[in-house]
C-alpha cells in the first residue's frame, strides 16, 4: 500500500533487487506473476494498493514507484523508492543427490519457514505451481513420503522458523526430482 495525494488507477510500481536504485533497473526475475504492467489492483486517491503479486525466491527487493500515468515505459520512469520488500520462505537451488534405497534428510533454511510448511517431492518434468505439484513423485517410497510437520523445526521465534527438515525419505529410483 503506497499512501499519498492524487493516487490512480495509473499508478505503477515495480519490484527490483535489494541492491540496484529504482530509476536504473527492469523488474527482478523474483517476481514470477504480477498485476498487468504493476498496475494497482485498487484504492483511493490517497492510497494505491498492489495484490497478487507472487515472489519467486526469498530476497530482499526495492519497490519502486510511477505516478506519470502516461510514461511509466521505462525503467527510468520508476524513480521513486516506495521501500523496501521482503520475501520469505526457504532458499532456492538446493541440489540434493540421496542414495537409493538409504534414509536421507531433507532440509530448507530461509526465513518465515513454519511448522505447517510440507513438501512434495515430485518428477523434474513436474512444474511446481500446477495442480500435480501435491502428488508425490512414484520414486519416493510411500512410508516415507514427507506429508507430514516437518522433523526438525528449527528458530528464535515460532512464527519465523529459519531451519526445518523431514527425516527419514527414502527414494526407490534414480531420477531426477524437483
């Protein structure tokens, strides 16, 4: 939510990493769905608001704001920090390589990780955001299979878990999994 004077249905923002000034940057490859062109997705004409919008990595970004309703083309013409934003959830690109047929532990660390967080363990060809991503992949040996609180949970504050894992997984198959 951005509050302020004249506010539109016009108005943009846009989402780059922590590290780069808004006016010199396109939109972060962390976001993987947006409104049309950052577009707000309602309010007033003394606050603006964004909704769903979906983060693809856990970060730190700058939201960055453009309120020239004809002109927001350009990275340049989002030139006003709005603040920052923060994406929890666990840290991507883990490549685990488990024996088969051998007990292993799978484990995520990131931020704002919760006991009610589950996995499922599925084919590669299996995009993780379409409806097959909750059937568990036929290589993972069915009493083992991870459908449930994790293990170890691990944090300074409940709510915020940094650490947590499911022990006991066993896989049938070499394959690749996702």
């Amino acid at each position: 939510t951005v509050r302020g004077t004249g506010m539109s249905d016009k108005d943009r923002i846009l989402v780059i990493p922590q590290h780069r000034n808004c006016g010199e940057s396109a939109m972060t490859g962390g976001v993987v769905r947006s409104t049309v062109e950052g577009q707000r997705t309602s309010g007033e004409i003394d606050e603006s608001r964004w909704g769903g919008i979906i983060m693809l990595r856990s970060d730190d970004f700058n939201v960055c704001w453009c309120g020239c309703h004809d002109c927001c083309n350009d990275p340049e013409d989002f030139n006003i920090f709005i603040g920052p934003l923060v994406s929890g959830g666990p840290k991507q690109g883990t490549v685990l390589n488990p024996p088969i047929g051998v007990p292993f532990t799978y484990s995520l660390e990131g931020w704002g990780l919760s006991r009610h967080d589950r996995i499922s363990i599925v084919d590669h060809t299996v995009a993780c955001e379409t409806a097959d991503a909750h059937v568990m992949s036929g290589g993972v040996w069915p009493s083992t299979e991870p459908y449930r609180p994790p293990d170890v949970q691990d944090g300074a504050d409940e709510g915020n878990l940094t650490t947590i894992a499911w022990n006991g997984i066993i896989v049938t198959r070499m394959k690749e999994y996702r």
